[in-house]
C-alpha cells in the first residue's frame, strides 16, 4: 500500500486523516493558548504582545526590526504593541551604541515576571504532553512542525535552537 516515503498512498496520508491532522492542530492550539490568554486578558493584552514578549525574552536587546523579521507583522502593527508594552513599564527601549537609530528591546523585571507565567503556563501543558506522549513522539512532532515551516522561517527557527536561545 505505501509508494515509500512521502507517497501519497500512505495510510496516514488520506484526505481524512490531514483533516484530522489540521482538526488537531487547530484544537491544541486553542489549548496552547488558554492559559496564557487567561493571563493576558488581566493586562488587557493579546497574543500579539504574547508573541513580542516572549521573542523580547529569548533574545534580549533585539533590535525592533529583528523582531518585525521574527513576527511577520506590520511596524505600525508592531509599534502599536510595543508602545502599550513600554507605557506599561514591561519592555525598555534603549538606543543602539553603534548606529543611534536603532532600538533595543529589553524586557523589565516586571517584564520577565509577566513572560515567566506566560511561559510557565504553556511549558506545564507541553510537559504533561510531552510525557504523555513519549520521546519518539515528541521527536516527530518536532519533526512535523519543522517540516510545516516556511524555508526562511525554519532556517531562522533552527539558527535560534543552535545559538541555544
């Protein structure tokens, strides 16, 4: 019944299953989600301030631009969220030392306290999941996100994992 890999007669590469597949996919992430949105929705915040946070977090005094890269979103869209972040005192903004035009992104320690519940929340669910689902699981799930990525975002992906950021 199987063409070998990548075949399309593969038992697990019918339409239903894909389907199920993306039925899945869309679930899971609403539950990735809640609890950081529960979180979120005290600061009256979103997903995209999630987002902006944690990538902040992870790489620290990023420029404004790297980020933009990172989240495929619009600047205005960006400087929308970035400036309730600063008024709120979660994200600093520092001017580059070599090219003065540049901005540096910096959580606060009310910042990283934020991004610790946020991550906390989502690293409880992954670890009950992960645990559940054993090491060989894990490892094709990765596998199957890494293969979902676009070229350019799974090279970015996969430089971050190597820095060990």
């Amino acid at each position: 019944m199987a063409d070998g890999p990548g075949g399309e007669t593969l038992l697990f590469l019918t339409d239903e299953h894909l389907r199920k597949g993306i039925e899945a996919m869309f679930f899971a992430y609403r539950g990735f989600t809640a609890d950081p949105d529960r979180i979120l929705e005290d600061y009256g915040y979103g997903r995209a301030h999630h987002r902006a946070i944690h990538f902040i977090h992870r790489t620290p005094g990023t420029t404004v631009n790297n980020l933009l890269s990172i989240l495929g979103v619009t600047k205005q869209s960006l400087n929308r969220v970035l400036r309730t972040l600063i008024e709120d005192e979660l994200v600093e903004s520092r001017v580059g030392q070599r090219d003065r035009r540049e901005r540096h992104l910096h959580l606060t320690p009310k910042g990283e306290a934020l991004e610790q519940a946020l991550s906390d929340a989502q690293r409880a669910r992954m670890r009950l999941a992960f645990r559940s689902a054993g090491p060989e699981a894990v490892a094709g799930f990765r596998t199957v996100l890494e293969a979902m990525m676009d070229p350019d975002l799974r090279r970015h992906y996969q430089s971050v994992v190597e820095r060990g950021q």
